[in-house]
C-alpha cells in the first residue's frame, strides 16, 4: 500500500463533504466578530481552506458593503475547484482567488510580508502545529493585521488513558492554558477566545459518518480504502466515547508591535490611583456595592498587591479597573476576579478588556494557577474563560452554569473542585 492510494483513499473519504473540520458559519461569524474592526475591503487569506465554506462567508461578509478580498490556499486541487463553483454560484467569484499551494511554505509576491489584514485558518493550523503557525504566518500580517486560528485541545485538566491513547499518537493536544501562553510567547495579544460547542463537531461528523456508511456498503476494498475507512470509523468512535474531554478553540490574535496594542496602557494601580479607582467603579455600577467591595477588600487579608490593574485613557486617567483577591476552591487556593469596572465614557472601547489581559498576564507571571468568575457569558470566554462546572467547581449560592467561570493558568497544576469560598467582604 503506496503513500499516494493512501492519499487517494483519505480524499475519497473526504472529498465533496461541506467541511473538512469541526464548524460553523455561527462559529466564524463569532470569531469575525472577536477581530473587531476591518478596513472597508479587507486583504484576507484563508489557509488549509479545503471546499471553502469559511471563505465564501468571509468574502461576503467580512469588511464593509463591497465585502472582501479573499486568497482560498490549499494543495488538493479538487477542494479548490469546489471553491470556485460555490464562488461563482454565490455571485463571489470577483472576491475569491484560488491558490494552490502548501500553506507552510508561502513564497512569492503574493505572499509578501504584510500582505493580509487578516489570516484565517479553521482547522489546519495542526497540519503545521500551534506553535509552527504562528511563527510561519505572522510576517504576513499587516499592521493591525489579527491571526485567527482553531486548534483542537483538551477540555479537561486529566484525560482520561481512552483519549489519550488515541491523541497522543497523533497529535499531542494542550489545554487552553498553553496555547494561551504559547501565543503570548509568540508575541500575540490575545483579543479573543471561542470554544467551539458540540453542534460544530456535528456539522462536520454527520456527513462524514454518512460517507463511510455509503463506501462501507459498496463492497469489498482496496488495502488503502481499508485502512482510510477504519482510521475514520475510529475516529468518530473516540469522539463518542470521549468527546467531553476535547474539544476545539477559536483564538483571535494580533501581533503586540502591529496596530494598535498600545491603545490602552495598563499597570498595578498605586496609593494615587485609589480615589479614581472608586471612582471609576462608582460611575460603572447602579449602586456603590463594587466600590466599597474594592475598599474592603484592600484591608483584608485576601488582598494581593500588584494585582490590581488599571488602563489609562489617553489623558493619564484611569478608564478601567480589573481586580483579582485571594479565594479557595475547597481549602485550595485560587483567585476571584472581582470588580471589572469601565468608565461609561470608555466602555466598549477596548479598555475593559485590556485591563483584564494585563492582570491575568501579571497572575500568570506570578505563578497562580486558577481564576475564577461570576460574569457574563457572552464577554469572559475572550479570555479563555469556560464554564466552571466543568471542573467541578460550584458557587456557594445559586447562580446560572455559564455565568460562574474558570481559567486555569497553569496546567501543570491539579485544578481543585468543590464549593468556592469567598473572602469576608465579598458577604457570601
């Protein structure tokens, strides 16, 4: 059995499903949005792109009214070809060009350093690795330019021996924790955080399953369809059996010398900073309830120093406040993150959520393990928030699942679960 009837059977599977990885058009639609602003007809270039679903909708709806400018990139040709009736179908053939090409391996004029304002990448980035793609396709940004990627990870902190035996073969999955870390390393802001849900596997796996039913049923196989038919059938076996243990993850990133990640400096607050910050939690809140929580908090023992964060607004002014204090997870130390305050004047400017990166850099600098939260579902998850339950973390008084969160910080260290403890002034 050749390298090449392997291929051929593997596309045999493969070819002429709608995906070729776990998604949605909800999910891009998401991770879109997590970029926040593109200029009026943006350069975008989708890698690994397969039968094209993310660029089509890329190219329609990405950018302003005359929609984008997209460069579909894959070396099965026949995905290409998909491509490109979908895109002539859809009225978007003057928006997407095809290349075939090896996404690893990007030369030539059209792939000029700072060429795209946007990379994209659902799926793929694992046929280089997490950490390979993003060194390969930074250079490609242009200033301001956001990566964005979907990675296949663990979504416990302990998979279990199943999983492992068969990931680990394959490909070597981290936790968001690492890849967090690993993009920070790599010099990327992290602007946000998607966590793909099971209906996105569906997409994917149902037409795959239907597929190997249909060339299962047709007869006796060559060696390499064989092989190509079990390797699958396995694989949708280990998502059944095991699929609450992994998962996959959208990130949003920016380069931290591109555009503008210096729009909103942050720092630890100082003794000048306290007034202001009480403040800026008094204008951010219907009631002083988080502005005398901060004041009580200073003068307990659950205070850390340098863990209260603030971003300046562009006359030196505090326009946002972030704060993490001590708290336990059944006798295990962990952190609260409590109050997040913005100025109404700066609120959904972006200070809200640079204060929130910068103290959770500066807790994982210090070598703390878990942060817990009480918030909104739809604004944490950016952070790599998930729902706490998951670890078998509770809140001490009743409050919906997906509003009480967890972020471990480092996965080398066993997450605890049982009922969160509070410090005194928080009054639970």
């Amino acid at each position: 059995m050749t390298g090449d009837a392997s291929t051929e059977a593997f596309f045999a599977v493969h070819r002429g499903l709608p995906r070729q990885a776990p998604g949605s058009d909800a999910s891009t639609r998401r991770l879109l949005s997590l970029c926040g602003p593109l200029p009026e007809r943006p350069r975008i270039l989708d890698l690994g792109c397969g039968p094209g679903r993310s660029a089509l909708l890329l190219a329609a709806e990405a950018g302003g009214a005359s929609g984008a400018e997209v460069t579909a990139v894959d070396l099965y040709a026949p995905f290409l070809e998909e491509l490109r009736t979908a895109a002539a179908a859809r009225g978007l053939a003057g928006r997407v060009r095809t290349v075939e090409a090896d996404m690893g391996a990007l030369t030539g004029e059209d792939f000029a350093d700072g060429s795209f304002d946007l990379v994209w990448a659902e799926g793929s980035a694992y046929i280089l690795g997490f950490d390979a793609a993003l060194a390969r396709w930074k250079r490609l940004l242009a200033p301001g330019g956001t990566l964005v990627l979907t990675e296949c990870q663990w979504t416990v902190p302990e998979p279990s021996a199943g999983a492992r035996a068969f990931w680990d073969p394959h490909y070597a999955l981290r936790t968001t924790a690492r890849n967090l870390a690993a993009a920070q390393a790599a010099g990327y802001r992290v602007l946000g955080v998607h966590h793909l849900p099971d209906a996105d596997w569906a997409e994917y796996y149902g037409p795959l399953a239907e597929r190997v039913r249909t060339l299962s049923g047709a007869g006796a196989a060559a060696p390499a369809m064989a092989a190509a038919l079990a390797a699958t059938r396995e694989e949708l076996d280990v998502r059944a059996r095991h699929g609450d243990e992994y998962g996959y993850t959208g990130y949003v990133l920016r380069p931290v010398t591109a555009g503008d990640g210096d729009a909103w400096p942050t720092r630890p607050e100082t003794a000048a900073d306290v007034a202001a910050v009480r403040e800026v939690n008094l204008a951010a809140f219907e009631t002083p309830l988080e502005a005398d929580l901060v004041d009580a908090l200073r003068t307990d023992g659950a205070w850390l120093p340098g863990l209260s964060y603030v971003a300046e607004a562009p006359d030196g002014s505090v326009a946002a406040h972030a704060l993490l204090t001590a708290c336990e997870v059944d006798g295990v130390r962990a952190l609260a993150l409590a109050p997040m305050a913005v100025a109404p004047a700066f609120q959904r400017s972006g200070a809200g959520s640079a204060v929130v990166r910068a103290l959770l850099a500066a807790a994982r600098e210090r070598g703390e393990s878990l942060v817990l939260v009480l918030g909104h579902p739809e604004y944490y998850p950016r952070f790599g928030f998930t729902p706490a339950s998951r670890f078998g973390i509770r809140a001490p008084f009743e409050v919906p699942d997906e509003a009480m969160m967890a972020l471990v910080l480092d996965d080398s260290v066993p997450v605890p679960s049982g009922t969160i403890g509070y410090p005194a002034p928080f009054g639970v």
